[in-house]
C-alpha cells in the first residue's frame, strides 16, 4: 500500500482525525479502570472496565464525528432522508475504519495488556499506563491500515474551498 503525500502530512491527517477520539476513549479508560479498581480491588475488573470504557469514549467521538461528516455531505436531501442517510453512512465508516482494530484490540490486546502490566511493573498505575501504550500500538496499527486502505468508503471532513489536502491556501477576496 503506498501512502501519498509527505509522512509529515499523514502524521497530522491522522492527529486531526484521531486525536479527539484518543482523548474521549482515555478518558473512558483510565476513569472506568480506577473505579472498576478501587471498587473491587481487582485487576481483571478493572482490565474489562477499561475496556469497555475506552470503546465507549472512542466511539462516542468517532461516530459524532463521522456523523457531522456525512450530514453536511447530504445537503441536498430533506431533513429526515438525510438524517438516515447520514447515520448509515457514518455507521459504516466507524465500522470499516475501526472495526479490524477494534477486534484485535477489545478481544485480545488490551484487556490482556491491562491485566498483566501491573504485574509486570508491580504498580498498578505504571502497568495501566504500559498497557495503554501497548494496546493503543496494535489499534492504531490497524486503524490506520483501514483508514489508508478504503479512504473512499469513510466520512471524512471534506476541505473548505481554501484547503488543498487539508492544508489552507491563500485565497483573495474580489474587488
């Protein structure tokens, strides 16, 4: 697969795309751990939690965004056709992208990841934190492969009049 543009480019594509939904699923995640964690005192409760949290947050903001994506794309319906429409549309792209990576990730590499980090590092904290980092490499691993591999197939912010690939150009103004 051949990525175009230069990797500096891609990099802050995938921030602007990623980043809210990182920081929505941390959030989920790291919250939902400490109080699975000081609830039961169990590192596998907490390891579920953070899971499950981490889905919650991520996907509340990936879907919000692809929802706002596909609605604006849909201007020329009315109300309730492009309301549907941009629902199934923005559906399916938090599926395509996410859907592989969610899978690794929630079936095998974070819970597994957030169970044993603390273990490994003997602080429960340090070994959260470990497991992030693990479990976020396999994610976006995956994501991104997605993201790059059915571009076409996904909501996506489409560029104002004054942006070519997502950078801004100069524009003037008629006199």
């Amino acid at each position: 697969m051949k990525i175009s543009g230069t990797s500096g480019a891609k990099l802050r594509e995938w921030m602007r795309r990623y980043l809210p939904c990182e920081i929505a699923g941390t959030v989920g995640e790291l919250g939902g751990a400490a109080v699975a964690y000081l609830a039961t005192g169990s590192l596998a409760a907490a390891a579920i939690t953070a899971t499950v949290g981490a889905s919650i947050g991520y996907y509340a903001a990936a879907y919000q965004s692809a929802l706002r994506w596909s609605y604006r794309q849909q201007n020329g319906r009315r109300w309730t056709s492009r309301v549907l429409v941009a629902n199934l549309l923005a559906a399916r792209s938090v599926v395509i992208e996410f859907g592989p990576a969610e899978l690794v990730d929630s079936v095998m590499v974070r819970p597994l990841a957030f169970y044993a980090g603390p273990l490994l590092f003997h602080h429960v904290v340090a070994g959260w934190i470990f497991g992030k980092l693990v479990s976020d490499v396999a994610f976006y691993v995956c994501a991104v492969l997605s993201y790059e591999r059915f571009n076409a197939l996904l909501a996506r912010r489409q560029p104002h009049a004054e942006e070519v690939n997502g950078e801004p150009v100069a524009t003037f103004a008629a006199a």
